[in-house]
C-alpha cells in the first residue's frame, strides 16, 4: 500500500547503503540530497520543533523564577536578554509551559526525590549559614546519621 498523496511528495533524496557481512561493517554506495522542494533556511532552524528543546539547567533556572512570583513571559525575556536575542534562544515560550506541564506531570523533581531518599535511610541534611568577611552568606550543608 503506497503511502497517502497528501504526505508522500516524490522527494529526489535517497541513500543507498551497503552491507559487508564478512566484516560486520556497512558501507554509503551512493548519496543523493536533490529535493523536489525548497530546503527551510538555515536562520529558520530555531523554529523547527526538533531543533527547540529546555534543557535542564534552564529548567532549574525557571523553577527559581516561578518561585520568585516571576511571570512566564518576563521569565522568557530573561532569556532572550541572557542569550543575546529571541533568534539565539534555544526554545519558545511555549516550550517553557510544556516544560513545566511535564515536570508536573512527572511529580517530584531530583533533588526532591534525593531529599525523600535520604530521609527514608534516616539520613539527616543539615545547613549552616554563616557571613564571610565581604557581608556575603558562606552556606555549608552536609549529611548526617540520625541516631
């Protein structure tokens, strides 16, 4: 069964591959990228869904924003402002909502989820906060044995 008209476009592009069973290896017989369409610019690559992604520590740097009562869009413009404009940005605002959905989705983030594995191993965290000679905090935390 041929695939429907609507999504099958005759494309040029094909690779052909061969396979040497004697040596476990597979080899480019030949390679061909003509198009029967015009190829998507290369500064319209950030749109592409496959190309936008939030990675984890920004992530973690919009949790701290959320936190802080920041609203999703000022969150964003953070971002464009760190990263030098909206076309250096590796993801849309949308992709900040779906970011979010799927963490909450997901339930606890890692350092919860190592937080409640310490606490099941009656392991104790502990904090101390202490100011250094500029005025900053010093913040030491380390883990202990409950007894």
């Amino acid at each position: 069964m041929d695939p429907r008209p609507i999504t099958w476009c005759r494309r040029e592009a094909r690779i052909k591959v061969y396979i040497d069973d004697t040596r476990g290896r597979w080899y480019v017989e030949q390679f061909c990228d003509d198009h029967n369409h015009t190829m998507l610019d290369a500064r319209f690559m950030g749109l592409m869904r496959s190309h936008r992604s939030v990675k984890e520590g920004n992530l973690h740097q919009i949790n701290s924003m959320r936190k802080a009562s920041l609203r999703m869009p000022t969150i964003f413009r953070t971002f464009v402002n760190q990263s030098g404009g909206f076309k250096t940005v590796e993801f849309e605002i949308k992709d900040i909502y779906n970011a979010i959905e799927k963490q909450r989705r997901a339930g606890t983030t890692n350092a919860d989820a190592r937080l409640k594995f310490l606490s099941a191993n009656n392991v104790k965290v502990v904090s101390t906060k202490r100011m250094n000679a500029c005025g900053l905090f010093e913040v030491a935390m380390y883990c202990k044995q409950r007894s």
